[in-house]
C-alpha cells in the first residue's frame, strides 16, 4: 500500500475509533488514538503476515498488543480486513457484541489477553523461543505503552531477550509521553528509553510513530535483518490523544472520554461535512 | 550420588526427563531452582531447559509463550514464591487465558506448607491451596508421596490447562508405589473407618496414617489422601463419607479460608451429609519460631500427639 493510501487508511481507522468511542464511552480513547498509525503500518504496509480467515495459521507473525486497553483503534482493522464482522462496528460495548473497552481473545485477531499490563514482552519471549524451536521465519511483534514499562515485568522481560538474543523479537513502543495521571517524565522518568534497552543487549531505533512509512521502514529492516542479530526495539514517538485537541492539550487525557456531540463535531470537521 | 526418588521434584523430574526424550515439545523453565535431577535433564536437553532467572513473573509469561505455540511447559520455582509473586500472570494468562485459547502450563511448586521449616515464614508456602483453587479452570494437584508425583507427569502431558502442582520439600514415604492415583476422583481411600473420617493433603496425609493406627482399639479412623484440590469428585467423595458421623480435615495449610477444609465442607453441604467437621491446620498467624517441622505442627495443635489427643476426646 502506498504512502497516501495509508493516509487515507490511518484517516478512516481514527474517524471509526471515535465511532467507537462515541458507542461505548468507557473506552480510552487517547491512548488509542496514539498508535493508530503504527497499526496502520504493521496491517497495511506489508509488515505482517496474517490471514483473517485463519488467525491462528501458523505461518502469521504474532502481533501482542500489550496495551491492551489503548488498542480500540485496532477493531476498524479487525473489521476492515475481514477478522470480524464490519456489523460489530455498529454498537461496540453493547450486549451481543463481541468489542469491549477492553479487548479479549474473543475477538479474532488478538492474540492475548492484555486488559494488565505489562505481560507482553515476557509472553512474546515465550512465543519468539517456540517459533524458533519449530525453525519458523515468523517473527513475533509486541506493541507497548512507555507507561506501561514501569512494570516490573516489563524489565524481567528485557533483560531476558538481551541476553537470549531473540533476532526475532520486535517490541514496538508507543511513546505518547503519559501515564494516567500525568507525564511520564514527572513520575518515572525512563529517557532515554532507547539507550535502557540498549544497556540490556537489543538494538534500537527512534521513528516517529505517526508516519506510517518511517514505522514500514523500521519494520521492515528488522524483518531483513539476519539471524543472530538482537532483539530490536522500535521507540515511537507519538501523542497521546492525537488529532483530538482537548485531549492532546490534556495531562489527564487518558481518563478523558469524549461526550456524542463533541465526537459529532470532529467527524464532521474531518470529513468536511460529508458522512459525519 | 544416587537421585533419591522418595523426593516428589525428584521422581517428577526423572520421568519429564523420560518424556522429553521422546517429544520435543515439551519445555522446562526454571526460576533459578534446582534439583539433583535437573542436572541431568539440562544435560540432555540444553534448548528445552531455560533458566529466566529469579524472576518469577517473567517465568510465567514465557511458559504462556511456549504454551502458545503448541509446547507443554513445567514452570520451576520454590511454592511462595512461583505461586504469588506472580499471581497476576497466572490469573491473567494462565486461568483466564486458557478458557480461550489452548495451552498446556504446569507449575511445580517446591517447598509446600512449612516443608522449609527453619528458613522461617517468607519460605513457608500455607496460602497456595486456597489462592489456587479460587482460580477457574486451575487443577491443583497435592501429592503425598514420589510415586503419586510421578504419576501426575503422564496426566499433565496427556491433559490441557493450567495446573499448579503443590510438592514437598522433604523425602515422604511412599504410599502410591503399587497404586495407581485416580485423577478423574481426585481421591484414595487408604483406610477404612466407622468412627471418624480424617481426609488429609500432602504431608498431613502420613500425619493421618500415623494417628488413625494409634487410636486403634481407642477409635476407628478412615483415612482419605485427597490430591486433587480444585475437581474432587464429589459424589464420590460424599459416598465414602456418608457413613461417618464425624469428618476432620488436615492440611498443611491456613484453614477458614478456602483450601482443602472448604473443599470438604461444601461436599458436606451440597450432599446434604450431616457429618459434624473439624479443621486442622493452620491458624492464620505467621510462625517465626526455629525447632523443625514438628515443632511447628505442635503449635497448631496438627502433629500426632496432640492429635490423637485431641480425637480421644471425641
């Protein structure tokens, strides 16, 4: 998919998001809204393998989205691609649909449950040792918040890969910059995030996570790269509650949800007036 | 030096060696906990051995990666510590996960109740049962001896799910040699009774041998091993406790909250059996004293002596 196409993807994927979050309020809309694009680039620009008839094949690469809570953006994709029905869109949250605030394994496409936090490094090791055991190419994607490393877990995690050398493990974060509660500088200050994981043995690189082509390239060198290399860790820096500007001017953003005609009003000024 | 195979961890590594030799997709992943046997095993099968490090969460997560890819996976580690500090991973991704997905995760639990004795109560293990069985979908299996243990390996390949495996520290006689543990009862009876049943778990399981022989002529005591925690059968169970008019529970455990006592009394209760019950076990205080495993059962009133004591007086 070309660069304006997934322009225009990223654009749809971020008016549904409000859609959704327009239906089911409880959702956290900003920090979905941060990694729309880096989702974008893993489904439409070529990175990952996957069948949505079959999303279990074993010849898919394994995408965690260990923030679980801020991936509601994932569902238009789910949808889109055929993973789940485009009617399951229609009244998120509600009885008889399957898309939560919080995303399960029922709805096909997430390979995990990650509702907590700070799971997902540890079982993308476990999956990147078992792919390579059974000798796959299959690579293993693990999409987290710069919150979510102040997770003990997280660092178990990262020490452990380091030192193993999972050539086939790709952790993504999504760094918007915000806790809960405030900056992420002003409670637990991680920069820079990039050298801490290069301290425990992977390599790393710096993109700007709403430019789906720099997530591409990234990606897609960490697939080319040959064997025996480290774990890659792809720091993107984002905003948190992106394209939104009460929530992109908002410490508190992450507890913020958006009232109906506040997300009638960015539709309409996003489509120029058109399917609002 | 031989491998002395009246150790649960022993005999269960011995024959997970056996197994792993002939599937390959079986993975043992150790917290940084060893055992005499283990040598061997991480011998013969370096990239299906994988030391994480003391980092128990971390473990967990793995074994649910492997899980996820197909592979059954032991999870190694002392009992307080591979059982709780990463509860929330277990919760998460081992009893809420596997109602979705299938994976096959058994965590062996070394060091159940006080079986560290001297290493005081941050080593002592007396929540497990309970914090286990209120998990959906966890088996928790509580062996008396080495040859139940054992047993329990072939059942744990063969059967999907997370299961949490309680083991002793110490060498127990045995009692399962020429016996076969019944995984779909959950249950033996080791001994008949008319008087009182005493149903036990784990070590306490020889304590009730031992009282149950010494109040012959006093008393007549049935004694039941009771292994599986989370899925007695409890029809079954209520069958061989019908006769009795009194029933006690013994367990290496906190009691009142949830382990092999609340097991009992709810099988009491939905059978509508009318057996008056007595807990023993635990009371819920640390002990920070020295003085050995004995010790530390007399204080609580659970070793034989105070025991028998405490039955006469029915």
């Amino acid at each position: 998919m070309d660069t304006v196409t997934m322009k225009d993807k990223s654009r749809w994927v971020w008016r549904e998001t409000l859609k959704i979050h327009r239906f089911c309020p409880e959702s956290r809309i900003a920090s979905s809204l941060s990694c729309v694009e880096i989702l974008v680039a893993l489904y439409y620009g070529g990175v990952l393998r996957f069948d949505p008839k079959e999303p279990f094949h074993e010849e898919r690469d394994r995408l965690i989205i260990s923030k679980g809570h801020g991936s509601i953006s994932y569902y238009p994709i789910l949808a889109d691609l055929g993973f789940i029905d485009m009617r399951e869109l229609d009244a998120p949250g509600t009885l008889g649909n399957k898309l939560k605030a919080i995303p399960d394994t029922l709805i096909e496409g997430y390979e995990t449950i990650n509702g907590s936090l700070g799971h997902g490094i540890g079982v993308g090791i476990g999956m990147a040792l078992g792919l390579k055991a059974k000798g796959s190419q299959r690579k293993v994607f693990v999409l987290v918040g710069d919150g979510e490393l102040n997770e003990g877990s997280m660092w178990e995690a990262i020490m452990l890969a380091g030192h193993h050398k999972l050539d086939n493990l790709c952790v993504i974060v999504d760094k918007n910059n915000l806790c809960m509660l405030d900056y992420c500088r002003n409670i637990v200050d991680l920069e820079p995030i990039e050298a801490k994981f290069q301290a425990f043995g992977w390599d790393g690189v710096t993109v700007d996570g709403h430019d789906e082509v720099a997530v591409v390239e990234a990606l897609n060198a960490f697939k080319a790269r040959k064997s025996g290399d480290k774990s890659l860790v792809v720091v993107a820096h984002t905003v948190k509650g992106r394209g939104v500007a009460s929530l992109e001017a908002d410490s508190l953003c992450h507890i913020k949800s958006l009232k109906p005609d506040a997300v009638d009003a960015l539709l309409k000024d996003a489509a120029g007036g058109e399917d609002a | 030096m031989a491998i002395p195979t009246n150790i649960m961890r022993e005999a269960m590594i011995l024959r997970l060696r056996e197994r792993m030799a002939d599937d390959r997709r079986i993975y043992f992943v150790s917290a940084d906990f060893g055992a005499q046997s283990l040598d061997g095993l991480r011998e013969d099968f370096p990239d299906r051995f994988i030391n994480v490090g003391i980092a128990e969460q971390n473990c967990i997560n793995i074994c649910t990666g492997l899980a996820l890819e197909g592979f059954s996976v032991f999870a190694y580690g002392i009992a307080p510590f591979i059982s709780m500090r990463p509860y929330e991973q277990i919760r998460i991704n081992l009893s809420l996960l596997s109602q979705t997905r299938p994976l096959n995760v058994n965590i062996l639990s070394v060091g159940a109740g006080v079986s560290y004795d001297v290493s005081g109560p941050t080593h002592h293990c007396l929540e497990d049962i309970s914090v286990m069985r209120t998990l959906p979908h966890m088996r928790v299996f509580s062996p008396c001896d080495a040859s139940s243990a054992r047993q329990f390996v072939d059942y744990a390949l063969d059967t999907m799910g997370p299961k949490y495996i309680r083991l002793d520290g110490k060498a127990l006689p045995d009692i399962y040699a020429d016996r076969q543990a019944d995984f779909r009862q959950g249950f033996s009876v080791l001994r008949q009774g008319t008087d009182v049943c005493l149903v036990a778990t784990g070590v306490m399981t020889h304590t009730a041998l031992t009282v149950a022989k010494a109040l012959e002529g006093k008393m007549s005591c049935g004694v039941i091993d009771a292994f599986l925690l989370d899925a007695v059968d409890e029809a079954a169970l209520a069958g061989c406790l019908g006769p009795y008019a009194r029933v006690a529970t013994l367990e290496e455990a906190f009691i009142g909250c949830g382990g092999l006592d609340s097991l009992v009394s709810c099988v009491l209760e939905r059978q509508n059996l009318s057996a008056r019950h007595t807990r023993f076990g635990f009371q819920r205080g640390f002990n920070f004293d020295n003085g050995g495993r004995l010790h530390l059962h007399k204080c609580v009133g659970i070793d034989p002596e105070s025991l028998v004591s405490t039955l006469s007086q029915y």
